[in-house]
C-alpha cells in the first residue's frame, strides 16, 4: 500500500490543478482573442499584433524574476494575493482598451499579475508532489495548462465571434474571481524559506538562472516559440486558407495531449528525458509541417493531432527535469525561470514569425517554425552525448587512480 508521504492525488493537488485551470483558462481565452480584436477594432497590422501580445509577455517576466525571490522567503501567500488582485483588475479593464496605447498599458498590468501568479501555483505543486513522482505529478498538474491551452482558444474565439470582446473579458473576469475561495481551502506546505541572516546577508544578490537548469529552459524556449506562432496567428492563417473553424485544432490537441501526458511522466519517472524528449520534438515537427500544408479540416486536425502529442510529451517532462535540477529552496527561481521561458517564446515567436508572415505568408512561417525543433534536437543529443563522453573520461581517470 502506498505510504501517505507517497500519495499524489491529495484534496490540495486536486484544488491547486484546479486553481491552475481557471488560471490559465483566462489568459489561453484571451490570448487568441487579442490578435482578432486588435485588428478588427484598430486595424492594425501583423507587427503591432505582435506588440500587444509580446508586452505581456515580457511584464510576466519580469514579475516573475520578483516572485521567484520572494517565494525564496517565504512570502507565497503574499504574492499570490497581490497576483491575483493585480489580475483581476486587469482583467476587467480590457472593457476601457479603447485605443492601442490603453490596450498597451493593460497588457503590462495583466502580465504582471500573470507573472505573479502562475510562479505560485507551480512552485507549490512541486512542494505538494513526492520527489519519487514529480515527473507524473508535473505531467497531472501540467494537464491543467496544456488543456486550457487547447480549448481555451476555442471557447475564446467562439466567444468573440459571437457575443463579441466585453463578454468575452466578463467570462474570464468570473473565472479569475473564482480562484480566490479555492486557493483559501489549500493547506500550503511550508515554504522553503532562508533564514533571516542568510536573507539580510544576500538580499542584493538576485538569482536569475541556476547553470544547471540552463538547458532545459533553452529547450523549452525553442518549443514555445512554436506556440506563439500557433496562439498569435492560427486564426488568421485560417483565413488565409480558407478555413473558419480552426478552433477544432485546438480541441484536438487538447485530445492528444490529454492521451500522451500521464504516459509521458511516467517514462520520464522510469527512463529519464531521453527516452521522452527526441520523439517528442519529431511530433511537433510533424505536426508544424503538416499544418503549414494543410488546405482542408481532415489535415487540420492530423497536424493537431501530431503537435499535440509531441508537445504533451515535451513541455511536462522538461518542466520535471527542471524541477529536479534544484534544491527545494530554489523551486521557485527554477519554476519562474520555467514559465519565463513559454513567454519569452511566446513573445519571440509572435514578433519573429509575424515578421515573417507579413514578408511570405503564414503557411511559409510555420514550415520555417518547425526549425525550432531541429535546433532542440541537435542541442540535446549533442548535450547528452557530451555528458556521456564526461562520464566515460570520469570512470577512466577512476580506475587510473585506483
């Protein structure tokens, strides 16, 4: 029987996936929705697009380098309050982003509580989470994000086309509203906090990046740029050819992943990254290039379908192997450094590849996209093959010395 240090499914996982749900849930719904919005209503072009999406991004990082250190110290419960204040005001105030320069500035707020916030809730999973089952306790808790990413944008869309932009904001203003009873009914675990000398002692020093976790985070880097360019301009490579329901690419996706994320954690628990990472990245290759030639529905989803299984086996495992590389205390610089690394992709992809559909076209910016996982590859095989050659060099001056 499994011992209760050992067991995962607790009342307080369960309530803090949910939490990261509703989280993500609001930010996926309006993500989408923006670039629509922007061109609709200020018709702008693929650049300025670009901008609205990428300022949210970097706020969140910023306020994440900020959350990661204060978590550091033990005061979690302080930043996800302010987090959540912060978001929900800036939620609501998409209803006044009557012109770019307002929309501009509230995309700053929004970023800021975002940053702060989902920081929290994945630092707290890892402290909830057995060491022995972090990866297929990452890949649950990750479902929560990967599936908000994936129907999210569908219930986002679908809002905006039909009941249009301030119905969408009050949806997910409701959403955001709803996690503060919930995150009232976790126990927090004790947070890993410093000593006060040893924060007095170091409180100049901000830790931005442990060299260990460096190439996990590059490699995490390289996928969410992909992503940008799906969440920014799948809508508008639509148009482009001619067909309107692309949401149901995110609803099969959402399929996918759902189906390969609690296998994938398991064989990261088992077998480490290498038996997860390399076939993930050749699924979303596949996947980026099927899209880029897809002409009809039928291709549509079988690209979502190869994207969604190779992104649901990625993103989780490289977040477990994050997490693993640090010491408890510095989960929350790990984390941060984690979810700074989806936006920071995010933001690249979006200014990158709509630079570069403006010049050729959306389908050419997806077959280009899918580069990013023949660098993510290289990088990695090359990584694990020095590794091994460390290794072999390590036992070889061992037994020269015994």
């Amino acid at each position: 029987m499994e011992a209760p240090h050992e067991k995962l499914w607790t009342k307080n996982f369960i309530i803090l996936t949910i939490c990261n749900l509703l989280l993500f849930l609001n930010i996926q719904m309006i993500t989408p929705a923006v670039p629509a919005y922007v061109k609709d209503a200020f018709h702008s072009n693929d650049f300025t697009v670009s901008i609205v999406i990428s300022v949210f991004a970097f706020a969140a990082i910023v306020a994440r380098v900020i959350a990661g250190e204060a978590i550091k110290k033990g005061q979690r419960d302080l930043i996800l309050l302010i987090g959540l204040f912060v978001l929900i005001l800036s939620t609501a105030g998409y209803f006044w982003s009557s012109s770019i320069a307002l929309l501009l500035l509230i995309r700053i707020i929004y970023g800021i509580g975002f940053g702060l916030t989902s920081t929290t809730f994945p630092t707290t999973a890892s402290d909830i989470i057995p060491p022995r089952k972090m990866g297929e306790g990452m890949g649950y808790f990750g479902l929560s994000t990967s599936l908000s990413m994936s129907i999210a944008p569908v219930i986002g869309l679908g809002l905006l086309g039909k009941f249009g932009f301030p119905t969408l904001i009050g949806v997910t203003t409701l959403l955001t509203v709803l996690i503060f009873p919930l995150s009232k009914i976790i126990r927090m675990p004790s947070s890993k906090s410093v000593p006060f000398q040893e924060i007095s002692k170091h409180s100049s020093k901000v830790q931005l990046m442990d060299k260990k976790i460096i190439l996990p985070v590059f490699l995490n880097l390289l996928l969410s740029i992909t992503y940008g360019g799906l969440i920014s301009f799948l809508a508008l490579f639509g148009k482009e050819v001619h067909l309107s329901n692309v949401g149901w690419f995110f609803l099969c996706n959402a399929f996918a992943v759902l189906l390969v994320r609690p296998i994938s954690g398991k064989i990261f628990d088992k077998k480490g990254h290498l038996a997860v990472l390399p076939p993930g990245a050749l699924l979303v290759m596949i996947g980026l290039l099927s899209l880029s030639f897809t002409t009809s529905m039928k291709f549509l989803l079988i690209s979502a379908l190869f994207y969604g299984l190779g992104y649901g086996m990625l993103q989780p495992s490289i977040q477990a192997w994050t997490i693993k590389q640090v010491t408890p205390e510095k989960r929350g610089m790990a984390n941060g450094a984690f979810l700074n690394s989806i936006d920071l992709g995010v933001a690249i992809g979006s200014m990158l590849l709509g630079i570069i559909a403006t010049n050729t076209s959306y389908s050419m910016m997806y077959r280009l996209s899918a580069l990013c996982m023949v660098v993510l590859l290289v990088v990695y095989l090359l990584s694990q093959i020095k590794k091994l050659q460390r290794s072999k060099n390590k036992k070889v001056e061992e037994k020269m010395s015994a």
